[in-house]
C-alpha cells in the first residue's frame, strides 16, 4: 500500500480487524475475548498511526521512543523518499 496523508490520519478510522484467533472456530469464542482482540487491535491501530505521523509528517514522537532516534529514521526515510523521486 503506498503511504499518503490521507492513509495515516483515517488508518484508526477504519475499525478494528474482525478475524478471529487462529485455531478457533466462531462458536468456541469466549463471548468476552472479541470485544478484548477488537480493543488491543484498534489501541495498536493508534498507536501505528502515532508513529507514522512522526515518521512521516514530523509530528511530535509518541510516548515511550527515542526522540533522536526517531528523528535519524524520519531523516532516512525521506531521504529514501527523495531518491526514489529522483529515479522515475
């Protein structure tokens, strides 16, 4: 999938995944650990946007990562951008 704006502020619209843990069958499911997989997918979903928003848009790095370290990656990744541009 390509990478745009749009993409990274609308990736937690999208709702979370409704798959189901592997070797479960629907009807074996604890009615509780749906609503538990739906909630730690979208709390993930969030905090990937988080981290592409910084990555890609400059946007302050999330809780818990190395600021210069992010910054170094944003750094790359653009330059990688760049190139890529440059190219075709």
């Amino acid at each position: 999938m390509r990478v745009s704006r749009r993409n990274i502020l609308t990736a937690t619209d999208q709702g979370p995944c409704r798959s189901r843990p592997h070797g479960l069958a629907s009807e074996e499911m604890p009615s509780a650990e749906p609503d538990r997989v739906d909630a730690a997918r979208s709390r993930l979903a969030a905090r990937y946007a988080e981290l592409l928003r910084t990555l890609v848009l400059a946007a302050p790095p999330p809780a818990g990562f190395d600021p210069e370290r992010l910054r170094v990656q944003a750094e790359r990744l653009a330059e990688r951008r760049r190139r890529y541009a440059h190219q075709h």
